[in-house]
C-alpha cells in the first residue's frame, strides 16, 4: 500500500504554514522598508561620537609639541588634517559589519521558518549548521538550491557601496584642497580652530548624506527576501520542486508519522501472511 496519500495530505498543510510564514516575514520587512534602520542609526550616531571624542581631545599643548618637532605649523596643521581624515574613514569602515548584520537577520527569519513553519529541522546534519545542511539535500534540485544558495551567502561590501559616498566629503580634510590656509602669524590656537571647524563641517556633510541612504539597508533587506521568495515559491514548477524534495525526506520531516504508518503497513503484512497460510491450510 503506497503512502502517497498521507504524504499528500502532510505536504498540502506543510506547503500553507511554511509560505504563509515566509509571506508574513516578507510583510514585516516591507512595512519597515521606508524607514531607517535602527542598528545602522546606532552605529552611525556612534561613529559620529566617536569622531568628536577624538576632536575633544586635541589641544593647543599637543598642536605645540608637534610644532616644536616638526619646526613648522604649515607641517603641523598637515599632520591633524591627514590624522583626523584617516580616523574617521576608519571609523566609518565598521558600518560594514552592520550592514551584513542587518541582512544576516532577515536571512535568518527566512531560515527559521523553514525549520519551524516547514518542519526542516529535521533533514540538518549534527555537525553542520542548518543552512549547509539543507543545501547538501537540495543539491539534485538546482532550482532550489541555487537561489537559496546566493541568498545564504549574499552579503554587501562596505567600500563599494558606501565609501565613495562618505569618501568625497573628506576633502575639505585633504592638505591639497583645503578651504583655510593659515596665514603667516598663525598659532596653535588657529589650527586647533581651524582643525575643529574643518571635522566639524566635515561630520555635518556626512550626516547629510547618511540621511540620504538610511533607508537603503532596509530596502535592501526586503529585496533580497522578496526576491529568494519569488524563486522558491512562485517560480515555474516550484511547488512540485519541493514537492519532490518534501518525499525524499518524509521519514525525517514527520518521524513519528512514518513509524506509526510503517507499524501498521508491517501489522497489514503480517495479517495478510496469516490469512494466505490459513487458506492454504483449509485447502
């Protein structure tokens, strides 16, 4: 006696659950998608922070110490320009940790919902994390595995798609295109003026363009949900993709199921040889 009824019927209520869930993930990004990101605002608003904690700390005692081993303010008002740029260029490069933070999350929503939702869980290999291990299973259904493969290991890179838009308003930092020259009677007390008004303006521009662009994690987040969704769900033949692959890996999707379906598929044979020896028997 084929199973194919009972695994019909398993797939038809595990096939709503996992995409109503996944569409319910997808709902929620969609609904934040026009707003800023939280964690991209704290760790920007920290940068910030730091940035002018390291501007608090210059003085007039510390631009002198330079000047006296430097013999020149020119040089000296060089050497903050070029610290201060590079420091916060640097700060800025950890945005990218947050970034790829932010998509791990709405990756890992998808994800969990196909352990959960999708009952999954089940096909994971002990030693390998349930991404790989479900990866490993759809190998022989490329239409699967391939757009859950590019989602999982999707990730953005700070320096292209930030840095040139932070990095063109550093130049007023820049020795060569500086907007305030010193003039022949300068002091420490103007370049610690000039230093500071300079940074200043500099993070200004920059929380400028940062408004600009403090939706796109967001929005990136959602496209690349809705896109993996599209694929696996709405794509043509998907359903019967998964279909394939749901009764490949019945026994360890609905364990219990099939070990009480087996016990009585075995009691069934077992019946069926008594009742073929006792015919035999009466004959």
């Amino acid at each position: 006696m084929t199973d194919f009824p009972l695994f019909k019927s398993l797939f038809n209520d595990v096939w709503q659950e996992l995409t109503n869930a996944c569409q319910q993930h997808l709902k929620g990004l969609d609904q934040a998608r026009n707003l800023p990101n939280l964690s991209m605002q704290e760790k920007f608003d920290s940068i910030q922070e730091a940035c002018r904690r390291q501007l608090a700390s210059l003085s007039t005692q510390t631009i002198e110490l330079t000047h006296h081993s430097l013999g020149s303010y020119n040089k000296t008002y060089e050497v903050y320009l070029n610290e201060y740029r590079t420091f916060i260029t640097r700060e800025f490069l950890t945005l990218g940790d947050t970034l790829n933070q932010g998509l791990a999350q709405a990756k890992q929503g998808i994800f969990d919902r196909m352990q959960q939702e999708g009952r999954l869980k089940g096909v994971s290999e002990k030693d390998l994390p349930f991404e790989e291990s479900l990866l490993r299973e759809m190998a022989i259904l490329p239409d699967l595995e391939m757009p859950l493969r590019w989602f999982k290991e999707f990730h953005v890179s700070y320096l292209g798609s930030l840095h040139f838009k932070i990095r063109e308003h550093l130049d007023i930092l820049k020795p060569d295109f500086i907007f305030i020259h010193l003039s022949r009677d300068a002091s420490a007390q103007d370049i610690l003026l000039y230093i500071t008004n300079s940074v200043e303006d500099c993070l200004d521009r920059i929380q400028e363009e940062y408004e600009a662009w403090a939706k796109d994690l967001n929005k990136m987040s959602f496209a690349l949900v809705e896109e993996v969704l599209d694929q696996l769900f709405r794509a043509k033949n998907a359903r019967d993709h998964w279909e394939i692959f749901y009764y490949r890996h019945r026994t360890m999707i609905w364990p219990e199921t099939y070990q009480g379906w087996s016990s009585k598929q075995e009691a069934l044979k077992q019946g069926q040889a008594q009742l073929e020896q006792l015919k035999h028997f009466l004959s």
